[in-house]
C-alpha cells in the first residue's frame, strides 16, 4: 500500500530523509517556510492517509473532513499536542502522535535557564548599554542584578522539562528548591532536598518561579492577578510551558506596577503576538526588566533533529503495522 504523507511545513532532514527513502510512502511538503494559511491546508490534506503537522496547525474536525475517510494518522511534530482535536481523531480512530524526546527536554530546561540568567544580571541591559556607547567606567552601582546562589527556585510543574531546571539550579548554584505538582516526586525530593508546596505557598516563598505544566482546561490561566500579588516584588516568573498558563493582561499589569520584579517569556497567549492587546504589546517591548524570546526553547539544532527523528520513527511503525512508539492516549 502506498500512503501519501502531508507535511504541514519542513522540518529537518533528519526525519525527512527516511521518510523520502521509504518505497510506500508519497511525500508532500507545503513549499514555502511560513505557516500554512488555513484554505491551503484544508485543499492540500484532501486525499492523504497522514498528516504531519506542527504546532502551529489547528488540527479540527474541519481538516479531518477535508483530508477525507481514509486518514489514519497525525503525526505532531511537536511535544505538545493541544493544535489537536483529540477526542474527534479518537472517533475517527485516527491515530495521533506527538515527538517527546530526552534532547527536547534538556534544551528547553537549558533555555529556562538561560533566561533564568538573563533575569539575573541584567544582560539584554548590559548589551544595549554598550552598544548605545554608554558606558565610559566602571560604577559600583551600575546595572546592579542578584544572585542566584542559595535563592528559592520554585518549579510548577517537575517531569523531565521541570526537573531538568532543578538539577541544573541546584547542582551548579545550590538554590533551595520547592515544587508543587499533582503528585509528589520523592526522586526530585531525594536528589535535590526539593520541598512540595501548594500553589500558593510556593509563589509566597520563590525568588524565581517556573512553569513546566502542560496546557489543560486545570492549567489555563493558572497564574492570574491572585497569584502574582502572592509573588515577592523581588521574584521573576519564567514561562517556557504554554502562553495561555499565565494569564497575559495580568501579568502586564503585575509588571507596570511592579508587583514582580520581571519576567522571561519564550510562549504566549496570542501567539504570534507577544501579547492579546496591543497596549500590551507596546508596554512589553518597553520593558527592560522582561526577556522575550520567539518559542525558541527548543530550537537547538540537536533537538530539532530528535523531535523530527522521533515523528518519522512513528509514522514509520505506523505504517508497519505497529503501534506508534509515542502515540497520544
């Protein structure tokens, strides 16, 4: 049998090659680098048993309609999979797979950190201070951060991303460290002397909190104006997870009266906008004391290559008649 594969936009060679390589498999890749604009995407899935897609393509009944009966499968070329109507694939027994891989998981607890960094000593300040020419000597007073060294670290969220951060913090900074999630993690506990804590203890307690929860209907706007007024004025809120986990306009507002002390964002609510309303966007772009990065926290050229890997190793069990290694259940 011969299955004809779409793929949303494309992704790196490394998942590609196999694919191209494979006798049953009819590849088709949308030409230009950008994201598929819905009318192309609903035209060009017609007819094809699998879908690879990305992030960025809402996958709905709409496109199951359009791609017709014979779809089997949609390969996500993503860690996350909310682009994705679940429980329609499910009645269609579609098959949905999404690419979790241990190199994914190292870089985005590394981009956390990094931001985690940037935070704490002022370094996109540091940056344009010497390009704009304004430094002439050294000041003891000048683009003052803090330390990370023996400060509270307070994780939402600790699988592999979350604990990722916790063993880097701790075992290179020896910050103290507290988590909440929806169960203890007495590994965590065990490594790293880390602390369970509700919600709102751990945003009382936390010089930097961090979130690593996937996106759910529990985890929407989970941090919103109650929880930030919890946060010291001196605390940084870090979001690598999902934009729509904070609450976008509350944490502007949080940060013009300066309730926090910044924030490090690589995710957002409306996406791609850096912000739901444009005097938001305006005001972020303003501030010094926010790093913003463009949903990069896994763009490493070794995680991209695992997530692509990982998307043709299912697709390719797929078609062999087995059971997708990382099939969403």
């Amino acid at each position: 049998m011969m299955y004809k594969i779409f793929c949303t936009r494309a992704i790196t060679e490394a998942g590609l090659k196999p694919l191209r390589a494979n006798k049953h498999i009819d590849l088709e890749i949308y030409e230009r680098d950008q994201v598929i604009p819905r009318k192309e995407l609903l035209k060009r899935v017609k007819g094809k048993d699998i879908i690879l897609s990305l992030l960025t393509d809402k996958i709905d009944k709409d496109v199951m309609d359009a791609a017709g009966p014979q779809l089997k499968m949609i390969a996500n070329y993503a860690v996350g999979f909310d682009n994705i109507d679940l429980k329609e694939a499910a009645r269609r027994k579609i098959i949905v797979t999404n690419t979790p891989h241990e190199r994914v998981n190292e870089s985005v607890a590394e981009h956390t950190v990094a931001l985690i960094f940037a935070l704490s000593h002022r370094l996109l300040e540091a940056d344009a201070f010497m390009r704009a020419g304004k430094y002439h000597a050294w000041n003891p007073h000048l683009l003052l951060g803090s330390d990370l060294v023996h400060k509270t670290i307070g994780i939402i969220g600790t699988g592999r991303i979350g604990s990722g951060v916790v063993k880097r913090l701790y075992d290179g900074f020896k910050m103290k460290v507290i988590y909440t999630d929806v169960a203890r993690n007495k590994d965590l506990e065990a490594a790293t002397g880390a602390k369970f804590r509700k919600l709102d203890a751990l945003l009382k307690e936390s010089d930097y909190v961090s979130l690593h929860v996937p996106l759910l209907k529990s985890t929407h706007h989970l941090i919103s104006t109650k929880q930030l007024n919890l946060m010291k004025p001196t605390a940084f809120l870090i979001n690598t997870a999902r934009g729509p986990v904070v609450d976008e306009k509350a944490l502007v507002e949080a940060l013009r009266e300066k309730k926090i002390a910044g924030a490090g964002i690589d995710v957002y609510e409306c996406e791609p906008l850096i912000a739901c309303n444009p005097r938001d966007i305006k005001d972020l772009r303003k501030m010094k004391n926010v790093v913003l990065t463009p949903h990069t926290a896994s763009a490493t050229i070794e995680a991209r290559d695992a997530m692509s890997e990982t998307a043709a190793k299912n697709i390719l069990a797929m078609i062999r008649g087995k059971v997708p290694p990382n099939a969403v259940k």
